[in-house]
C-alpha cells in the first residue's frame, strides 16, 4: 500500500457521509426521518434530525475538513520520513534480506526474530542470554553470544556475521535495561551499564553494518526507543535519558543518512511504546496491573515492528497509537506538562511504598 493509500484511508467513511448527504438529499431526508422516530420526542436530537438536514451536511463538512488536515499532516510526516518518496524502494526481497536483530533471545526481540524468520528472511540474533532451543533447531538463525557494549565483541560478531550469512540490510537495536531507582540512589556503575545497553550499544552496531548499507543505498535501521523518551518518568531518570539519547539518534542518523552519505535508500525507524510485559517490567509489573495499565503484549509490538519493516518504509511507530500525543508533550505549556508529571509522580511513589 502506497503512502498516498494509507493516508486517504481514514477519509473514507467520512467523505461517503458527505456526499451522500449533498447529493442524495431525498434519501438521506428519509434516513433521517426514519431514524428520528425511533428518538424520544423531547430529546433536541428529535428536531435536529426532523429539521432541515444542511445541519447534518455542516457538521459531516467540519468531519472532513478535520480529516483532510489529518490526512495532510499523515502524508507529508510519510513522505518526510522516507527521501520525499511516495513509494518504497522497490529492490526489497524478503527471502533474500539479512536482519541482526539485539536482544533476540527474549522479550520483544525473541517475537520479532519468530516473526521474521517466517517471513523468509535470515536473521542474527545478538545476545548474552541463550537463545530459545525453538532457535537452536531454526537454520535461519544465526545466534552470537555477544556483549552489545563492548566494541571488541560486536567487531568480532559483525565479521562472524558477513562471513557466515553475508552483509545485513536489516539492523534492530532492540536490546534495554530498566533498573527502576530514584536518581540520588543511582550508582555510576548501573548509569554506565543503562546508558551504555540503552543508547550507546546503537553506536557499536550501526558503525559496524551501515557502511555496506550505504555503498548500496538499501537498509532499514530500526530503533526500538520508549514512550519514555517523550515523557521522562520519576524512578526512570537513567531508562528516561537513555531512551531519549536513543531518540536523539534515530533522528540525526536519518539527516545524515541523507545529507552526507547521500543514501536515501536506506531507511530508519524508531519505536516508542508504554509499558510491555517483559522481564524488563517485571520488578514493577505487579504493581501496574493493579493500577489497571495498559501492559502491551511482546507480541503484539512485534506485530507492528515487523509489519514496519515488510512495508519498507521509515518513520516513527508509537504504541499504542491513541499516546501519540505524548511526542508533542515537550511543546505543551509548563503547566500542562507539570500536571503529566505530577500525575505519573504520585503513582511512581505509590509502587515505592
């Protein structure tokens, strides 16, 4: 589905309801007539529909309108996103693409290694932790134990993986760390380990696969970041920062991308959810399901990263959708943000007690 599809799509109800009620006018005065009926007489929506239906045609009007900005503002962030391109590049093969994939063996990683490998592709996963036996028995997996931090390690690895399976156009950095404390109980030693998993470990991987992407113009950089990049959470200053350093990333890679290695072929897209139900929650995931959170599933956002990729097009995915809102937080008055966070800040300090 092209950019220009996808964007017009929430039109559609819509833009039907309005021309059918300016050029259908008989039928849709039934319709309303009919429906009215069934409408308590008292009630002003009794009158309303009774009445002349050009209040109906108003109101359908400001729908549209409201649409066609939203649908602007969805197909200029698109097409910004990918090169000015309406189209994705077209030399994309699944069953021929190589993806490297950080933090493969569990969590989200482990979902979208599954789900890849079923779309046909190739995939190398980077991990400490052992990989699933379902992985071991997988002759498209190709596992690395590797320490995502340590240059020497992810050189090596990145050599292992060119030799063995060939050049990735495919790399996730999906490998995190949450270790929930108040800053002034942060050590220096779990800031290095947190900033250096969450955010520098990006650094490592990507001077490693994305010169062969350039010389080829073809690839997709994914970057899994967090809902907390936006919205800095009390207890998560280190997951807040090294989230938002990773978001700082995504973004000067992509100019970069176009402007000084002239590669516009090679796609980036950075991921920000809420709260996922994997071991990295699991010190507070009691706790958040009492307060009755909306813990996204792994699967789920492997779903969505996978279907971001086989779509070959770049741009940011916030989930759920409906905290979309949460990336212009940073632009909202002082007081609005304060009453977010003071909000976010009771409830942190409840789970402390």
């Amino acid at each position: 589905m092209s950019a220009l599809q996808r964007s017009l799509s929430p039109m559609l109800v819509p833009g039907l309801a309005l021309l059918t009620a300016a050029f259908a006018q008989k039928t849709t005065g039934s319709l309303l007539t009919a429906l009215a009926k069934h409408i308590p007489r008292p009630s002003g929506l009794h009158h309303f529909f009774l009445g002349n239906n050009g209040k109906i045609r108003t109101a359908l009007g400001i729908v549209v309108a409201l649409s066609l900005i939203r649908w602007a503002n969805r197909f200029l962030n698109d097409m910004a996103r990918n090169s000015w391109r309406a189209s994705p590049p077209s030399d994309w093969i699944c069953s021929k693409e190589i993806a490297v994939v950080t933090g493969g063996s569990g969590g989200i990683g482990r979902t979208v290694v599954e789900k890849l490998i079923n779309k046909g592709l190739r995939v190398a996963v980077l991990d400490l932790k052992d990989p699933p036996e379902a992985f071991k028995e997988q002759a498209r997996i190709l596992f690395c134990k590797c320490n995502v931090t340590k240059p020497n390690e992810v050189a090596a690895v990145a050599e292992e993986i060119r030799t063995s399976i060939g050049h990735p156009t495919i790399l996730i950095n999906n490998a995190g760390i949450c270790r929930p404390c108040r800053i002034l109980d942060a050590s220096a030693e779990k800031l290095y380990e947190i900033f250096s998993v969450n955010s520098l470990a990006h650094w490592l991987t990507v001077q490693q696969f994305l010169p062969d992407m350039i010389k080829n113009n073809k690839g997709h950089i994914l970057t899994v970041a967090s809902a907390a990049s936006f919205l800095a959470l009390p207890r998560c200053s280190d997951y807040s920062g090294s989230k938002s350093a990773a978001r700082a990333f995504h973004d000067v890679l992509g100019s970069e991308l176009k402007h000084f290695y002239h590669a516009p072929n090679v796609i980036t897209t950075a991921v920000h959810t809420q709260f996922v139900r994997t071991p990295i929650i699991q010190d507070i995931q009691k706790r958040l399901d009492e307060e009755g959170q909306n813990i996204l599933e792994a699967d789920f956002v492997g779903e969505k990263i996978v279907e971001r990729l086989v779509s070959k097009r770049g741009g940011v995915l916030i989930l759920p959708e409906s905290r979309s809102f949460l990336s212009g937080v940073a632009a909202w008055p002082a007081w609005m943000q304060e009453i977010v966070r003071d909000k976010y800040g009771r409830a942190s300090a409840k789970r402390n007690e």
